[in-house]
C-alpha cells in the first residue's frame, strides 16, 4: 500500500532528496517526493509517498539530528495509535488488552513481597521450592 506521509515542521536545511529518502527507508519504500517539496516551496512540512509493509507497525517519529521528527499519515483507513498497527483503532488494540483469559490465569505472577528476600543460594538457581 503506498500512501503520502508528512514531516511536519521539517527542519529546512534537511530538505535534500537523499535525506528525505534516507527517512523514507525507515518508514518503508519511497516511491516519490511531492513536488513542491522536491523544489523547497512548502515551508511548513516535507511529503513523499512511501510504500508500507501494513504487517510491520508503522513509524510514528524518526530521530532527526538530536530531534524527534514526527510522521504524518495521509488517508490512512484506521490506525492504532497505541501500537501503531493498521487495521484497529487504540480502543480494539489487542496488542494494549490482552487475551482476559492470560490475565487471569496468573502464570508467572512475582511471589509475594515477604519472599522476595533472595538467599545467595537462591540467586545461584536453588529456588525455596528445592
Ligand atoms: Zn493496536
């Protein structure tokens, strides 16, 4: 899926192809620059179309000399914002509510704090169950 993403605020002395391509990598695939992009006249933000691999979730803020430079995407359908996946919204994320049944089972539940305190035999792997 090819879509158009935005560097809002771009920093004005970074806006070379190969720097916006290099962006684009991390992103996906650049396909192409916007055009006015291409010739500096967009003052507020850099666009190019990336292709997505919609099965990765997707980039959301590249570091960009010492800065976070955050990603804009254009028209897509619906995105997760808590994990950044395509496909659900932050309110269906499966990946921020887990399976209820894992949750409950309590499998690999810390003991409680008063067992906490670990002999020396304890941390070479002789556990208190031995
Ligand atoms: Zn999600």
């Amino acid at each position: 899926m090819v879509v158009w993403v935005q560097f809002p605020a771009f920093p004005v002395h970074f806006y070379h192809k190969e720097v916006l391509f290099s962006l684009g990598n991390m992103i996906g695939r650049p396909i192409k620059l916007d055009y006015h992009t291409q010739h500096q006249q967009r003052a507020k933000f850099a666009r190019m179309a990336i292709e997505l691999d919609l099965s990765k979730p997707l980039v959301t803020r590249i570091r960009l000399d010492g800065q976070w430079q955050y990603i804009e995407y254009e028209n897509l359908p619906t995105v997760c914002f808590e994990c950044g996946r395509v496909g659900h919204t932050s309110l269906t994320c499966p990946n921020l509510y887990p399976n209820p049944k894992d949750v409950e089972s309590g499998a690999g539940r810390p003991p409680p704090e008063g067992q906490s305190a670990t002999t020396p035999e304890e941390k070479a792997g002789f556990g208190p169950w031995m």
